[in-house]
C-alpha cells in the first residue's frame, strides 16, 4: 500500500471552464455532536475481570481447543463493543472446547468518557490501536495506553483467534478488516457469510500511524497461524453499531463452539471485497471532499474528483474504488481516507 496521495495539481488551465461553486470546495461539515442514541453501558461488575487482569474475563472448557478472544473498548469513545461483551457477560458462558477470553482494552479512557462531549476520550495519552509493535512494547516507552498494552500482553500472546470491535465518527457501511495474511481473509469471509447482510470485507497491509491489535505479529506473520480480523461496527453510539457489534460477537463464538450454534441466515446481498492501495492523507488544511462521501461508497470510474487539498485535486486511481473510512474533516498530516480496488 502506498501512503502517497492519487493527485493532479490543478494549475489555472484546469479550472479554465469551471464555474466558481466547482472550483471551491463545500464547507467542512461539523463533527457528529448528537447526543449518543445508546447510553455508555455500566461496567462496574466486569471492571475486575475474573482472572486477575482488570477487564479480562476468562472462561475455561478443559478440553483441547483454540483460545477464542474478543476484544472491546480499544478506543474510550468506541463503547458499542462494550455493550456487546457485557450483554454476553450476563448470560451462562461454557465453551464447548478451548478457552474464551472476553477483554475490555482501554478502561482508564472509557472511564473518562463524557456523553457531552462523546468525540473526545478516544485516549488518555496516546492511541492504543497504533501501538502493537514488539520492538516498541520492549523498549522504554511509557503512557497509560503502552502500559495497558504490557498489561494484556500475556493473554493476546496465547489467542489463536480474534475479534476486534470498533466502531466510526463519520456514517458509513459495515465492514471487517484484516491484514494481508490469506488465513485472515478467509476468517473474514467465514464471520462475514454468517449475516444476512455480509459486511464489506477490506484487506490492506496495516495503518500508516503505526501497528493494530491486528496488525501485532501474532496474528499477521505470514508463516504463522493465529488470526484477526477488526469491525467497525458503523457509525459511534449508534443502536445499530451497539446491535451489529452484538450480533457478529455472538456469530463469531458460535463459529468457534464458544456459544451454542445460531441458524445462518440467506444472505441479501453480496459479500463485497477490497483491497486497500493508497492512503490519501491531507497536506493542507483546507483539504475537503467534494461531497460528504459515507464509508465503502464505491466510485465507479478512474479519474473522478473527490477532494481538493489546497492547488491539488485527489481523483480515484481506479475503477469501482472504494471509499475506506473518509474522515470528512481531516487535520494536516493526518489521513483523509484510503482507497481500496474492489476484487
């Protein structure tokens, strides 16, 4: 993947035939500041976890088996996933085989959520989902996030299969993503044919700020054999994201014989599969899209203009290019969207 932009600097030839309102682009939109339409969930009696780590639930079938594993809360501000773990959590857990672990990540930024301002808290200090790297969790950095990463360590280096619940600031579609390794893919495919409506399945070779949970080389080593996947879940603090992120959790465990099976539903659409190629990431800050593009649009042909960013336009490099995450109010240096070809 490469993090370089798809432009075409606009010199005044470009724009000779243009009217004004096509030269300029739209007013950034506000950030979602509605009041979250599901309450941040109480975790009071799954802080503790059962196992001697705070927010770590283990459950024990004593037979053979892969060690199971969904994760939650990666991000304060993220509490779907977290409605999901505790809804299981209250119900009678006995895996079949192996052994299942259900994890709260970031408490310490969970705890400082405040539904007033429900964009903030996303960290205490630092972004715990870029920070995955082993020579980095060895070395001496410390913030409250890196110490927590330590913290779980010992658990995530025994999962043999993960789920990594998210969910988005801006609208956008359902979707899993996974690194590049095959067996990733093919876990995706399976979770994601388990709906009726199948999210969008998006494979890319890690974020540029730095590594994710599924990124960490337990599970992305291509001769290895753990794997990962993350959703996002839709859009913050939404029912549907809390609803979504519930569902794909109980399809996942019951996938790997941690819950009783469910029955699979006939599909009403189409599994959808990208592969990630470039991150725009914008230069100025006066970058803006066009229109207020959703999450996994897909724009049919090479060459459409879909941003400027100061004298550059960003065009799609491609045809059937999926829109990956646009962030439609993108800081400098910070990434605007990636783009992802359609397989």
């Amino acid at each position: 993947m490469s993090c370089a932009s798809k432009r075409q600097h606009s010199g005044k030839s470009t724009y000779r035939f243009r009217t004004l309102s096509e030269v300029l682009p739209p007013p950034l939109p506000a950030l979602p500041h509605a009041a979250p339409e599901a309450p941040p969930p109480d975790l009071t009696q799954w802080v503790q976890g059962n196992c001697g780590i705070r927010g770590v639930h283990h459950f024990e079938s004593h037979k053979p088996g892969p060690h199971i594993a969904v994760t939650a809360l990666m991000h304060g501000n993220e509490y779907a996933g977290a409605h999901a773990l505790a809804q299981i959590l209250a119900t009678p857990l006995q895996p079949t085989l192996g052994r299942l672990s259900l994890i709260f990540l970031n408490l310490e930024a969970y705890a400082a959520f405040d539904p007033r301002r429900p964009s903030q808290f996303r960290f205490v200090e630092e972004d715990m989902n870029r920070l995955w790297m082993p020579e980095l969790i060895r070395s001496a950095h410390s913030s409250v996030e890196m110490r927590r990463v330590r913290e779980l360590l010992p658990v995530i280096d025994t999962v043999d299969v993960l789920l990594d619940l998210h969910s988005m600031t801006w609208p956008s579609a359902t979707l899993l993503l996974t690194s590049m390794a095959e067996r990733n893919l093919l876990m995706a495919n399976t979770l994601a044919c388990g709906q009726a409506k199948p999210p969008q399945v998006v494979l890319d070779q890690g974020h540029p700020a730095g590594p994710r949970l599924i990124d960490y080389e337990r599970f992305s080593d291509p001769t290895g054999t753990a794997r990962a996947c993350l959703l996002e879940a839709g859009q913050h603090w939404t029912r549907s994201a809390t609803e979504q992120s519930l569902l794909t959790a109980r399809i996942f465990l019951a996938q790997h014989g941690m819950i009783p099976p469910l029955p699979v539903p006939a599909p009403t659409h189409s599994c959808v599969h990208a592969m990630v190629t470039d991150c725009v990431v914008a230069q100025t800050a006066g970058f803006a899209f066009i229109r207020s593009f959703m999450g996994g649009d897909i724009i049919e042909h090479a060459g459409t203009l879909i941003a400027i960013d100061g004298m550059d336009e960003i065009r799609t490099p491609y045809n059937n290019c999926m829109l990956v995450i646009p962030n439609l109010r993108p800081r400098r240096g910070h990434t605007a969207v990636r783009l992802a070809r359609v397989l």
